[in-house]
C-alpha cells in the first residue's frame, strides 16, 4: 500500500514540476508553446538531451501536421518517461574534469581560449559562435586570460541534490 501512494506522489509531483515549467512558456495561457521552446523547457526539468536527441523528442511531441506548436497533453507524458526514467541527465563534475584534464595535453591546469573555442566548435556537437562566446566570457580569468578549468567545471556543472 505505501508503495503505491509513494508512486503516485512521485507522479503526481512530478506532473506538477512538467505543469510549472510549460506554464512559464505558455504565453497564451492555451495550453502550447512555441516548438522552439521545447529544448529550453526540458533542460529547465534537469534534462540534457543531445540536440539529436531533441529534435527526435520534438518530432515525437509535434502533431501530424506540424503547427509550430507543442500541445501540453502530448507534451506531459512524454516528459513525464523522460524525467522518470532519469534520461538525459547532465554529466558529473568529476567526469567534465577528467574531460578537460585530456585535452589539456600540457597538464598545465589551463586551456587557452582559442583552445576550447576550437574545440568547442570543431569536435563533436558543435556549439555556436554565440553560444561559445556566452562561455568564454563567464570562463576565462581576467586577470591570466585562460580558463582555469576547475573553477570552469564548477561552474558548469549543475548541484544533482534537488
């Protein structure tokens, strides 16, 4: 018996949260929101899907007929696996560490800003210029003009104990 009223709180929370982050978007207040805002909602829910990852979840949430708009009743049970499921979930500090303690070859504790920008947009998913330059501007120590990536990681990284 406490198992199951222990399910249903969990869902029932975890409905509210889904509720909470598309009612910020729905400026309508009609129960959608502009596709283009899909990928800013989940990863408000604590989810980072690859951008292959979310356009597959897009085209699974948008209708037949695409409208350009994300309905809230197929939006919620598709949200509501993913958060469940505990998918797309962001990477740990240690691990964005080690990440970083590979391409800095030198093992000199930094990495220059052309170094991760190069990085950044030539290997793997590529980041945008806009989006590089959003980083570089939190990351890269004034005073020294590199991104001492320790305090970068930490910075990137998300505290999991919500």
């Amino acid at each position: 018996m406490a198992d199951k009223y222990n399910a249903e709180t969990i869902i029932s929370e975890t409905h509210k949260k889904i509720c909470n982050a598309f009612d910020v978007f729905d400026h309508e207040s009609n129960k959608t929101v502009d596709v283009r805002e899909i990928g800013t909602i989940i990863r408000s829910l604590g989810c980072y899907p690859s951008e292959a990852e979310l356009h597959d979840i897009i085209a699974e949430l948008e209708e037949e007929e695409p409208t350009g708009f994300v309905r809230y009743e197929r939006f919620l049970p598709t949200m509501t696996k993913i958060l469940l499921e505990r998918k797309f979930r962001p990477i740990t500090e240690d691990l964005l560490l080690q990440a970083f303690e590979v391409l800095d070859q030198q093992k000199k504790g930094y990495l220059e800003p052309e170094e991760l920008t190069r990085y950044l947009t030539q290997e793997g998913e590529p980041f945008t210029q806009e989006e590089v330059e959003e980083m570089l501007s939190a990351a890269v120590d004034p005073d020294k003009n590199v991104i001492l990536y320790k305090d970068f990681v930490s910075m990137m990284t998300i505290d999991d104990h919500r």
